[in-house]
C-alpha cells in the first residue's frame, strides 16, 4: 500500500538514470513517469477509462485553463478534478506560468499582482498572483501542485533571464507560505535560467533555500535544439536535491525522455502524443509512422500486436489510413490512444532497464529512433 502523505523513494540508479517511486494519497507514481496533459479536464479524444487501461499513473492538468472553464465554483461542487472528470489516480497541475508565456499577448506581469490576463475566451480581466495560483490548485484538489513562475520565452538576453529568476523566485515564497503545512500533496518549485549553466544554478539553489517538495526545470523545450536542453541538463541537475523528485516541464518526444531520464530526470508531460494522434502521426518500437502516407493504404498489419485496449490490434494501418485521409474523428482517438499506450510501455522498458542495469545499452538503441 502507498503511504497516506506524499514522498518519494529513490530506488536505484543506473548511471545518472533514476528509478523511483512518489508516494501520494491517491496512489504510487513509479518514476520515471510520463503524464498524459488533461488541460481542461480531459486527455484529448481518449476516455477516462482507457487512459487508465494504458497503465497511466498520473495526468496532467492546468490552473488557467481550469479557472477559465468550468472555474472553481463547480470544481470545489465536486471537491474538485478527480469526481468531475472521474480519474481517481493522482492529478498534477501547471501554476499557469507557461501560460504566460504562451499567451503573452493577452497578459503582462506585475511582481506584486501578478500576471494580469485577458481572457482569450471573453476578454475579461483575471489576476493570477501566486496566491491565486495556489488557491485554484487546491480547488482543483491537486495531488502535485506547481508554484507560479515567469517562463520567459527561448533568449540568449542574459537580463531577461536573471529578471525571470528573480520574479519566479518571489512568487515560489509566496505560493510556499500560501500552500501552507499539507504533508499530503506535494509542492514543487521550478528553476529558470535558460541556457546559462551559472543562471541555471543560482536559480536552484534559491529555490533549495526556501525547501520543496519536488524540483522542476522550467524554460527548455522552448525551441531549443535537443542537443542544448540535454547539455544543460547534464551540467545542471546534479544540483538539484537527489532525495526529491525532478520533473522537466513539456517534455517530449520518446528520445527528449531517454536523453533527460539519462541526466538523472525523473518526471515528464507533453502533449506530443495526442496532438501527433491528431494528424496522423503514430509512435512505435520501429519509429515515428505517418499514416498519411500513401504507403499504407494496402497495409493490413496493426500499429502494435499486442495492444488489445479498445481492440487496436484489430485496426490495420490501412483502415488508420483511410480514417486520416476521411479526416474522422475515430482516426484522432484510436492514434492517440495508441500512442498514450506506446509512451507509457516506453516508461515501463525504461524503468525495467534502469532496475537491470542495462539502461545504457537501451538509450544507444532507442536515442536516435524518432528524431
């Protein structure tokens, strides 16, 4: 049985790679971990119960699309995300910070207030201070909760770098003292820094200063070249406390996740898989297939043998193909969810590899696969 507050066990390791296991009320998270993103409630075109079937341990939520719609009035009717989407596993959910970035047209930062936003939806003002942030997170009822940070955008500006740090660093105080003393969720602070290894660890280390939970990299899969967000890693998180989790934001393909796991990363989320699922793209033990292509219009053989969930063994490529090219709905849901599967077997290899010390052999095979 799990423990009734949150913790993380580090198991074993294999190299730098982590093999571990985060403790929550809700349920284990065997790292390291892939979560499906839920941003507004639900995984993209896949059913509560599948993404269960997938072996998926936890998802992905986020505070400012969530505040949006439905908002905290009918999640806190519901006692929060969990009953109202019906997933009774872990939830961990984003501050908003990248949101801030993303949607930098409709918002500007104030340290004190926060990120002032327009809505993207109706153009209302909505302030998100780092106390709001965590006040819709517990209504959310959050198992992981983020604390609000600025994610500036991919630059080289050492000072846009250094005023996020400082900014992202106020607010982590704030949003520590508003979450308060719950032992049964966690809090996790996120490092800024850019590319500057010397940026990278001041930021850390006042982060280490006020104490969390868990530990994440913010600002990489920005638009960086995938060889500059794994050197960074590789200087970079060693610094970060070996007895909590590390969680790199936004992250990835399957070899993004064998190049950071190899860096000592615990912890990852993406939307890759189901937006790949949306147009067409499937990934699998032979690489990235793009069912668009003409060249499976005759092909009879599945995505993947074995995976009987909703029966995808039973729909050949050529079928996928002609869903994609009649632009059906059924395409985006059985590829998703393909996918979802496929990312959470890659998770499962790569513990196992981790556990049997042949992690290294593993990467040299899978690294350059679906670049």
């Amino acid at each position: 049985m799990f423990e009734s507050n949150f913790s993380f066990e580090l198991i074993t390791q294999d190299g730098e790679a982590r093999l571990g296991k985060i403790n929550t009320p809700k349920g284990i998270i065997d790292t390291p971990a892939f979560m499906p993103v839920g941003t507004q409630g639900t995984v993209k075109g896949i059913f509560t119960e599948d993404i269960k079937k997938t072996g998926t341990q936890i998802i992905l939520g986020n505070t400012y699309h969530l505040l949006l719609r439905p908002g905290i009035e009918v999640l806190n009717k519901f006692n929060g995300l969990h009953s109202f989407m019906n997933w009774n596993k872990p939830i961990l959910t984003d501050s908003g910070g990248y949101q801030i970035m993303s949607l930098s047209k409709f918002n500007k930062i104030d340290l004190k207030l926060g990120a002032i936003f327009r809505s993207h939806h109706d153009g209302r003002k909505i302030i998100l201070s780092p106390e709001k942030s965590i006040q819709v997170q517990k209504s959310i009822n959050s198992d992981i909760i983020m604390v609000l940070d600025e994610c500036p955008k991919l630059t080289t500006d050492k000072k846009i770098l250094s005023k996020a740090i400082n900014v992202s660093t106020q607010w982590a105080k704030r949003c520590k003292t508003e979450f308060g003393n719950n032992k049964k969720k966690g809090l996790f602070g996120i490092a800024q820094g850019g590319l500057y290894k010397d940026l990278r660890i001041e930021s850390i280390e006042k982060l280490k200063e006020i104490d969390f939970d868990g530990f994440a990299m913010g600002g990489l899969a920005v638009g960086e070249k995938q060889s500059d967000m794994f050197k960074i890693l590789n200087q970079t998180t060693n610094y970060l406390p070996k007895d909590k989790p590390r969680y790199l934001m936004g992250v990835g393909t399957p070899s993004d996740i064998l190049g950071a796991v190899k860096e000592g990363i615990d912890m990852f989320d993406c939307v890759m898989p189901t937006r790949s699922g949306r147009t067409g793209l499937a990934f699998t033990w032979e690489g990235k297939i793009n069912l668009k292509n003409s060249k499976y219009v005759n092909d009879k053989t599945p995505l993947d043998n074995e995976c009987d969930i909703k029966q995808l063994n039973k729909y050949s490529k050529s079928y996928l193909n002609h869903l994609v090219k009649s632009n059906e709905i059924m395409a985006s849901m059985l590829i998703s969810l393909h996918n979802i599967h496929f990312y959470q077997q890659f998770m499962r290899e790569i513990r196992k590899n981790i556990k049997n010390g042949t992690f290294p052999s593993f990467y040299k095979k899978y690294i350059n696969l679906f670049n």
